[in-house]
C-alpha cells in the first residue's frame, strides 16, 4: 500500500474517533442537563475554536514534517482526551448534571480542545497530496480525500449515539484513548518522502510564526482566489440550515431508528463519490465543477422539502452527499495548484477558519428564528395563508420552508458566481493564462 492511502487510512480511523467524541459530548450534555442552551453551546465553542486555530494550525503545518505534524495532533488529544476521562472519574458529584457548572464547561473546554487539535490534519493532507501525488491526477486523489471526510462525519452519528446509551462519556473516552494511540503508533511508522530540504543558513527561509498579513497577500495575489474562498464559505453558510433543522425535518416524518438507518443507508453516497472522482477526475477545470455542483445541489435543495415525502427527503439527501466530495475536491485541486507549497498550509488553514466556522454560525441562528419567526409564519400565520393550500402548514412546513428559501439563494448565488469576473479570472491563472480576461476585456468594443 502507498503512503499515501496508509495516511487516508489513518485520517479515516482518527476522523471518525474525533467526530464520535464531538458528537457523543453533545448527546451525553444534553441527556445529562437536558438543556438545549448547553448543547448550543457547544456549537458556540466549536465555532470559536475552529476560527480561532485555524491560521496557527496552518503555520504548523508549513513549519514541520506534514506527517509527524498529524502524529503530534493524536498525541495532543491522547493527552486531553486521558485528562477528560479523569475528570469524569473525579467527578463532584451531580457536577454533570447542572448546566451552569464550572467544572461541567471545564470538562467540555478539555474534550473540544481534544477534537479541534485533529483539525490540523484537514489541513496538512491537502499539503501531502501537492506532495505525494502528480498534478495532473490531484483531482482523483482529492476525491479520496473528501470520500473519507464525508464517511468519518457521517459514521460517527450512529456510533456515538450507541456509546453514549451504552456506558456515556467513560466509554466514549476509553474508546477514543485506544484509537488514537493505534493512529498515533501507526503514524509514526509510515515513511514518507516529502522532499524537505535541510536549512544550511544561507538561503532565505519563512519567518516561524502564524503570518496572516503573508498568508493574505499570497491569496491576494492569485486573481479571483478570494472570491473562490468566500463562496465557499457563504455555502457553508447556507449549509448551516441543514445542521441545524435536517434531523429534526427527518424526524418529523419517521421514528428516530428509521431516521437513523435511512442515514447510514445515504452515507454510501460519500463512498460512491470518492470512487467516481477517483476514477474520473473533476475535468480540465475543477472551478467549472465546482460551480455546476453547487448548481445542482442548491436546486434539490429547493424541491426536496416541498411536500412531506421521506422518499423526496432521502432522495435529495443522497444526491447532496454524493456531490458534496466535489466541491471540496474542486476548492482543493484549485489551490494545490495555484498556491506555492511553502505557503499551502497557511492558505489551508485560512480556508478552514472562515469556511468551517460558517456552518456552526448558521445553526446557531437559524434555530431560533425558525422556531420563534417561521414556524408561527407558517402555522397560522401568513404564510400558511398564502402558500399553505399547496405547502402544507404546521411546524414541519416551518422548516421546509427554510430549506426551500436556502436553496433559492443558493441558486441565485451560484449564477452570479458563473457570470463573475473573479471566476474567469481564476479559470484562466488556473490553466496557465492569467492575463487572457484582461486580454479579452480590452478586445470588447466600448
């Protein structure tokens, strides 16, 4: 086996370990406290960390070895992760169950600290692939790469549920403890050449530390990649809404088991994904994918809660996952290409504090404002005036209408993303001509 899918192999095992922790807290805090501002919380202090760390974590990675930087992440949430289980085993007694108490948000800081330090593999296995893998097949390896992304997510839902019923946060940490040490042991056996060239002191080097101000000229300075991160991050944005309203939309139509194996059953969209992209590739211009995914998925977005259909649901949901690997294998070929190596993992981790911090926000706020503005508008209100003849009305046709509304603005969004300067601009350094637009703006008649 390559190096390379042993360190996809190993990202899998220790995504879908972080994920279980991430998910199992949430579960558990809520089971424990039974209050939803608790669980809300903690999408609060995910959010914050996940912005937070990002550019340092990318300076990490544009420092160090990529491989030993990922065996370092499981060793710090080894670390964190036997801190937390000591704590519950010291536990004050009934400390657990008050959601305002120091040493509960104590606890919560540790285990959290413990799942966004893996964080800083998303962005050094990017970096690896520019390394490891020729440039005219990143695209094949960039889907593999977003099919084990997608799996640890998903996967991860069924198995902290069942943890956390069996033996709650004591098993969930035991567990986590034992994989983490077999992805740390294992990481530290791969040997990878990643072609780092040993400093002798006369040549120029990068100054050791986060380097924003850099990190932001060298994405300035690529026409049309700010407008590539951006978009990115207002799907995310608008992809909040599924985090935060999608379980309970599915739930309002089956039972929680039905919900739950409908959802595993739809996961193998993710692996049908990589397996496509593998083989087929994204095409001559991964930001033309890109958009036509997007395209087509904020679209489904639009119809797939029209009616009260768990088969439109699922439907609609399969087809979002099998094209989510897409566009994060587009955004990442992108900038494999048009970044410089040494600058990559900076960029990354710039990528990943503005884009992943989007969805979290959205759930954030999206929750309140459908409970307490959509559904009532949509209940006996207007709305159910207007459209609820055709719609339906009720508290379920609330969240529907949500969707359907996210998914208009998606599709508006994406047709200007097609028709923008910055896309052609980006198109055209991408293949290798980035004075063409500037070329052809000057050739239009006045």
């Amino acid at each position: 086996m390559s190096p390379f899918h042993q360190i996809l192999g190993n990202n899998l095992v220790a995504n879908v370990t972080n994920f279980t922790v991430w998910f199992a807290i949430t579960f558990w805090i809520f089971i424990e406290t039974q209050s939803v501002f608790a669980t809300g919380m903690i999408a609060g202090v995910y959010l914050v960390f996940t912005a937070g760390f990002g550019f340092w974590f990318g300076s990490i990675v544009d420092h160090n070895s990529k491989r030993l930087t990922m065996a370092a992440s499981s060793a710090v949430s080894f670390a964190l992760y036997l801190v937390a289980l000591a704590m519950v085993l010291l536990e004050p007694e009934g400390s657990f169950e008050n959601p305002y108490s120091l040493y509960l948000w104590a606890f919560v800081l540790v285990v959290m600290l413990g799942v966004i330090a893996g964080n800083i593999r998303s962005i050094a296995l990017p970096t690896l692939v520019t390394i490891l893998i020729p440039e005219d097949v990143r695209d094949k390896a960039n889907g593999l790469v977003g099919m084990v992304t997608g799996i640890g997510f998903l996967t991860t839902s069924v198995i902290s549920g069942f943890l956390v019923a069996w033996g709650g946060m004591y098993l969930v940490l035991i567990l986590a403890l034992a994989t983490t040490a077999i992805v740390f042991l294992h990481m530290v056996a791969i040997r990878v050449d990643e072609g780092r060239v040993v400093p002798t002191g006369d040549e120029p080097h990068l100054p050791k530390r986060v380097d924003i101000a850099g990190t932001i000229a060298v994405i300035a300075a690529v026409p049309g990649l700010f407008a590539l991160i951006f978009f990115a991050t207002f799907n995310n944005f608008l992809g909040g809404v599924f985090m935060a309203l999608l379980d309970a939309y599915g739930l309002s139509l089956v039972s929680v088991q039905e919900w739950g194996l409908l959802f595993g059953v739809l996961s193998t969209a993710f692996i049908a994904s990589g397996i496509i992209i593998s083989r087929t590739g994204l095409g001559k211009n991964p930001l033309r994918t890109l958009l036509m995914v997007n395209l087509i998925t904020w679209s489904v977005c639009c119809v797939f809660t029209i009616q009260p259909s768990i088969w439109l649901l699922a439907g609609g949901c399969f087809i979002w996952m099998l094209l989510g690997p897409y566009a994060e294998a587009a955004e990442h070929t992108t900038l494999q290409k048009v970044v410089p190596l040494e600058r990559q993992g900076r960029v990354f981790g710039f990528a990943q504090s503005i884009e992943q911090a989007a969805s979290p926000l959205t759930a954030f706020l999206i929750g309140p404002y459908t409970q307490f503005v959509v559904i009532p508008f949509m209940t006996d209100g207007a709305g159910a005036e207007a459209i609820g003849g055709w719609f339906g009305t009720g508290p379920d046709r609330g969240i529907a209408l949500v969707f359907t509304v996210a998914g208009l603005i998606g599709v508006l969004v994406t047709v200007l993303a097609f028709n923008s300067r910055a896309y052609r601009r980006l198109s055209a350094y991408y293949a290798g001509q980035p004075d063409s637009v500037e070329l052809e703006e000057a050739q239009k008649p006045a």
